[in-house]
C-alpha cells in the first residue's frame, strides 16, 4: 500500500496447477481468519480508498464484459478517468456559483447579491451545453458496448437465414425453400473491424392464416421498431420492382436506419440488375457468399461510427445517462428562476439538485444500495 490496486496490503500466494493443494491453502487461510471475497470487492475497496471514483469502477466491469475493439475502447478511456475529468470540470464550475448563492442566504436579511445572475446563466448555459453532448453520446456509446442491432427483415423465402449463416460463418438458422420456415427471432453476433453487430433474422413478413407464423410476423414487426438498422432483404424473382418499392416504403415509415439489399443475383439477368439498381445499393449472393463483404462496410458506414475521434467523451452506462438528465433538468429550473427572478434558496436548492445528480455518477454522493447494486455484478476476484 498505497501502490496496489486496492491501496492496501496485498499478499500473493503463487503455487502449482493442482486442484488439491489450491484447495487446501484457501482452507488454511479461511481457518486462520481470511475470508472469501464477495463479488467486485477489490474494486469496490479501490473505491473506497480513493483509487478511483465510481464511474471508473463501474468501468472496469465494462472492461472485462468487452468483446469488441470498439467496446474495450470505451470502457479503458472510461477507466482512465476522461468522463470522469468532464464532470469535475463541471462540479467545480458549478459549487463556486453555489457557494456564492449559499452566501446570499447567509445575508438575507440583507438583501445582498453575491452571485452575478448574468454570469451565473452564462455558466448554465454552457454546462448544460456539455450535458447535453453527453447525453446526445450515449446513442453510440451504448451501441459500442452492447452492440449494434440489426434486424434482418424481408418476405418469406428472401434468403434471411442463409443471409445470417454467411455472416456468422455457421448453420445458425434453418434454411429451407418452405416458405415460413423461420416462425421467431433467432440472434446472434460477429465482430466486424472492431464493432460488434447483433444480428436478428425474423420471420417472413407476409399475411398468413397460421396463428403461429402470423405471431412471428408481429414479432419481427417489433424488433424492427426497436432496431438501430434495418437490412431489408428483396428477391426480384419473387417480386417486381413496383412491388419491393411500396415494401421499402413500409420499412422507411419506422424511421430506422435501412440498408436494402437484392439477393440472388447470381440467379438475375444484367438488364435486371441495372432496373433494380434504383432501389438498392447492394447486390449479394448470399448462398454464394458474393457482395457480403460490401455489405459490412456498409452497415459500418451507416451506424457512423468511424467518425468518432480517440479523444470522445461517450456516456455508455444508462445509470450515468438518466443521472445527466436529472442534472440538465435541475440546471434548466436554475435558468427558469433566474428569469422569473425567483429568490435564492430556490435557486440554492435547484443547484445543489444538480451538484448531487454529477455526484451519483462520480459516487462523491452514494448510498450502500447503489453501492450493493454496482459491484454485486461483478465477478469475484475484480
């Protein structure tokens, strides 16, 4: 200590692989007052020593659940303190003011003003600017966390699952030439150049009589409401253009990102190719696995992530998204009181509502059930 990961005393016992005598010496220790570890304790005793405040450590659980280049990215600069440095820039700027109006309450008596209002709306302004771009960051710091989903959509017998086969390089789904075979979501995931892409094949979208397939129709119609990208999957052979264009129309209404692609072009004739170029930017085979690599790199450009800078502060944690809101929302009645020249101890109490919503991030402010929660996810051991 202070040199460890939890700046405390820390004994290492290095031994051989064996089962038994691993077992033993953790039996020796407990019977000489050691104890298990609880999950996420190291981490949360660093914590507790002032190694690192509450964002970093949430963050190292990130760190270990990342299965992407992209999501390891956002977890060590998380780690490393870079949205932590934001919101204490934030919360000195923000307690300087405070403790200027907490002076005005002082002097009430008074009638003192020690807070210039005009500097103190500029101030606000300016914060909730930065909060605003926090909260505006999390649409792409979570999907580089947990990945990008995207639904597979399209009619019955389009080539969704073989589509889904050749992207996992496995026989995930069924294929068959019955149409309806895929009567429910199958999901799955692959890394694409750093990013972690959660595809969904769907069933067929059509109108049906089955009861079954019918509810995997309104299933797939819900995942792709809920998707970050659509990929619309057309057949020529099975539709005309007319027809596929009034599909993609349905698809555009949902306001989700589409990417429509035309299968089986191994199966099209040159002069249908061009007719259908119209509508769709990509061609594949997805049997064939021709086009597929084009289609990655357009899923990459869609979700525009390659445009992030090393040095973006993303918010990925949902925790830290909903405590910014709470804060822009304090700050905003701040404004509001300042224009309705309300009297200081609203405005005292409004800013400290803000000053404690930073702090639940950081963990400057924290209860032992937030606590509990956070670190009760972690393996034992971090």
């Amino acid at each position: 200590a202070p040199h460890s990961y939890t700046r405390e005393d820390v004994v290492e016992i290095s031994t051989h692989n064996s089962r038994y005598i691993i077992e033993r010496i953790i039996e020796l220790l407990i019977h000489n007052g050691a104890r298990a570890a609880r999950p996420g304790e190291f981490t949360l005793r660093a914590f507790l020593n002032g190694q690192m405040d509450l964002s970093q450590a949430e963050a190292v659980a990130d760190l270990i659940a990342s299965t992407s280049a992209a999501s390891h990215r956002v977890a060590m600069q998380q780690m490393r303190g870079g949205f932590s440095d934001v919101l204490k820039q934030l919360r000195e700027q923000l307690i300087q003011f405070a403790s200027l109006i907490e002076l005005e309450l002082d002097f009430s008596e008074e009638d003192v003003e020690f807070a210039n209002r005009s500097q103190l709306e500029a101030l606000i302004l300016e914060i909730n600017g930065v909060i605003r771009k926090l909260i505006a960051s999390f649409e792409q710091g979570n999907v580089l966390k947990n990945g990008v989903p995207v639904v597979i959509a399209g009619r019955p017998n389009v080539g969704k699952s073989t589509l889904l086969n050749t992207l996992l390089n496995e026989e995930r789904a069924i294929v068959s030439d019955i149409a309806g075979t895929t009567r429910d979501t199958i999901e799955d995931e692959i890394n694409i150049h750093g990013v972690t892409f959660r595809f969904i094949d769907t069933a067929g979208i059509r109108d049906t009589l089955d009861i079954i397939e019918a509810k995997g129709v309104e299933r797939t119609r819900e995942k792709m409401r809920q998707a970050r990208l659509i990929v619309y999957l057309a057949d020529p052979q099975q539709d005309d253009l007319e027809e596929i264009k009034s599909q993609i129309a349905e698809v555009a209404q949902l306001d989700v990102p589409y990417v429509t692609v035309v299968n089986k072009m191994d199966l099209l004739k040159p002069e249908h190719i061009d007719a259908f170029r119209v509508i769709a930017p990509l061609f594949i085979s997805a049997k064939n696995n021709v086009g597929v690599e084009e289609l990655k790199q357009e899923l990459l450009h869609k979700v525009n992530l390659h445009n992030l800078d090393a040095g973006d502060v993303l918010v990925s944690n949902v925790r830290h998204v909903e405590a910014l809101r709470k804060t822009e929302d304090a700050l905003q009645r701040v404004l509001q009181g300042i224009n309705g020249s309300v009297t200081s101890d609203f405005l005292a109490l409004d800013i400290r509502q803000a000053l404690h919503h930073l702090g639940e991030i950081t963990g400057s402010v924290s209860t032992d059930d937030l606590l509990d929660n956070i670190f009760s996810k972690f393996c034992i051991g971090k």
